[in-house]
C-alpha cells in the first residue's frame, strides 16, 4: 500500500511540473501575450518664420506654427510607414519650404524635417514682387531687348 502512494505522490509531482514548464511568458499565437506595435513622431524645425505657418502631414494633421524653433505633429505612424509633410497656408508676405519632408519611417522618430521661410520681396506698388516664385527664387529675363 505504501509504495502505491508513493508512485501516486511522484506521479503527482511529475504532472505538476509539466504543467508548470508549459505555463505563460510566450509571445506566439499559442495564448501568450500580443507584442505591442511601437509608434514614431514626426519633427523638425523652422528658420526664418515671421508670421503664421499652417503645415500638414498625410493630408490629415495640421499644425499651425507661429515661431521659430522645434515641431511635433501630434499624431504617430507606426514603422515602414510613408509620411509627407508640405505647407498648407503660406504666411502673408512669406514663402515657406520644406526639406525632408516626406519618406518612410524607421525605428526611430523622423527628426530632420526642415522648414525654411524668407520674406518676400516687395514691388514699388508696396504689393509682394511677381516674380518671387512658391520654391523661393527670384527669375528675371535678360533674353530681350528692352521695350520703349
């Protein structure tokens, strides 16, 4: 009778132990916990800015910027994610640009946007010069001759 209880007691103690060694901590599809999908912001800076900037990333988050200085678009992409960022309002009597502007997130957050304004050069008339163009260059044509 007793060696009965004793192969009962091992049997008993080799059960829980497998059980035990089969217990949690994975992260597979077998009942384990669900990896969480790390996010990134994007950022960057202004130069140059004297009014109010409107700029948009992916056609959905606007952020409207008034100095100088870092950026943060409030919302985040998960990695491998594209992402564009372009200038939705121009500031009155300014011209902004983008550099870095758009390509796909890594694993980290996208830091080196660069967003450039210059003031706009101003005619006799006191209106903006026609020829300061949306990229920031000033065109003059010297092909012909001068009119009378």
């Amino acid at each position: 009778m007793r060696s009965s209880r004793a192969i009962a007691a091992g049997g008993l103690v080799l059960l829980l132990t497998a059980l035990t060694a089969c217990g949690g901590g994975g992260t597979g599809s077998s009942g384990g916990t669900t990896p969480s999908t790390a996010t990134f912001t994007i950022r960057g800076s202004i130069v140059g800015l004297t009014g109010t900037l409107t700029l948009r990333h992916n056609s959905a988050d606007d952020l409207l910027v008034d100095k100088d200085g870092p950026f943060t678009f409030t919302g985040s992409l998960p990695a491998g994610s594209p992402y564009t960022v372009t200038v939705v309002n121009q500031p009155q009597g300014e011209r902004c640009s983008v550099a870095h502007g758009s390509g796909t997130t890594g694993s980290s957050n996208v830091i080196d946007v660069a967003v450039t304004c210059q003031t706009m050069q101003v005619g006799a008339s006191g209106a903006p010069d026609s020829t300061f163009s949306a990229d920031g260059k000033v065109t003059t044509d010297f092909s012909g001759a001068p009119s009378i």
